[in-house]
C-alpha cells in the first residue's frame, strides 16, 4: 500500500486557477468582438448641510463636455461617458480593469430644493453639484417673548 500526501494548497490553486479561467472566458465573450466592455457606474456621496445638499460624483477622465446635468420630475439626472483613451492602440494594453462608457445615476429630490440655482463645478475629477434649500425650509432660531 502507498500513501500520498494530500496537499490543500494545491487544491485551492487549481480551484483559483479555474475560476480565474472561467471570469476571463465570460468577460471575453461579453461582446461581439470579444472585448471586454465593463459598466462603468460613478461612486457617489451625497452630504446635507443647513442650506444646502452637496453630491459628489467621482469622473476621473471623464470630459465635463461629456456629461450632463437634469432635473426631470424633482429627480436630478447625471449622465456621461468615460471613454477609453487612445482607443486605437487597444492591442498594445496589456490589462485593462477600469471601466469605461456611458452612465446615469439618478437622485429623487426633496420637496424643498430650490431647483433653479443648482450649480455645479468639476475639480480634480470630482464633480460637485451644490442643491440650495429654499428659504422657508433652512431652519431659523424662534425667539421667546417674555
């Protein structure tokens, strides 16, 4: 009788080798021309102060000419495209993992967002979008009488 040694690391390798095989085979077939085409989705934050909201929406690379900003419904509406740099050297990347192509990302407002002086300003990638409280809704200090 022999006895083999059983060796758990060599199990798990091949078990990450064949899920690694198997999300390249998926990813490769997603497309038409076999190219790996992600969903690009922004990260966003969203903080509220006493007179206003503030979202932050993460664009790296993406041109401000290429998005844009609406109110539909007291719903605000970004959309946009990251699209892929020097798109006809494709052959000469040797990975590619950031997503790219187009996006929306849609906010239901409240009622108290005073819809007409919204702004907006992109820096370093992030773009802000400022939403001012109307006045009847900031909170203000009552007084008591004596």
């Amino acid at each position: 009788m022999t006895l083999a040694t059983w060796n758990p690391w060599r199990d798990i390798e091949t078990l990450n080798q064949q899920l690694n095989s198997l999300f390249e085979r998926s990813a490769a077939s997603a497309t038409p021309a076999g190219r790996r085409s992600a969903l690009f989705v922004p990260a966003v934050d969203i903080f509220e102060e006493t007179d206003h909201y503030l979202v932050k929406l993460d664009l790296p690379e993406v041109a401000i000419e290429d998005v844009d900003i609406e109110i539909e419904n007291r719903t605000l509406v970004v959309r946009g495209e990251r699209k892929l740099e020097n798109e006809d050297r494709r052959g000469a990347y040797h990975r590619i993992e950031r997503a790219n192509g187009g996006f929306s990302r849609s906010f239901t407002l409240p009622d108290h967002v005073a819809t007409d002086l919204i702004v907006a300003a992109c820096k370093d990638g992030v773009l802000r979008i400022t939403l001012p409280k109307k006045a009847e809704s900031k909170p203000r200090k009552i007084t008591i009488e004596a």
